[in-house]
C-alpha cells in the first residue's frame, strides 16, 4: 500500500500552503492561500483517498 504523506507535504509547499501547528494526536494543522479555513493533514496518509480530500480543502487542484 502506497503512503502519500511525503507526496501530499511536498504538493502543499510548492502551492505556497504553510504548516501552523500539530493538532490532536497525529495530525497537523495547515493554511492554503486558496482556502479560507485551515485544514489538518494526517501524519499517515495511507489511501489516494485521503490524500484527494486533504488536496480538496486545501483548494489545490491536483488529484492521484
């Protein structure tokens, strides 16, 4: 089974979003210039997915 935290980290920084915080347990906290509330990012993305929803509110046009 793919992981695509790596991927979805590197997606996110290259479209200018920014790390904020860790949340609760395993996820961290971030903020997209496109979207207008921050959104968690899991430590452990293991399903395209979760990596879409995460790409999704994130306001990133990009799929896997």
């Amino acid at each position: 089974m793919a992981e695509y935290e790596k991927k979805v980290r590197e997606i996110l920084t290259q479209n200018g979003c920014t790390f904020i915080r860790h949340g609760k347990g395993s996820h961290d906290v971030w903020k997209s210039p496109f979207a207008d509330k921050p959104f968690v990012v899991a430590k452990k993305i293991k399903s395209r997915h979760m990596a879409n929803v995460i790409l999704k509110q994130s306001g990133i046009d990009y799929r896997f």
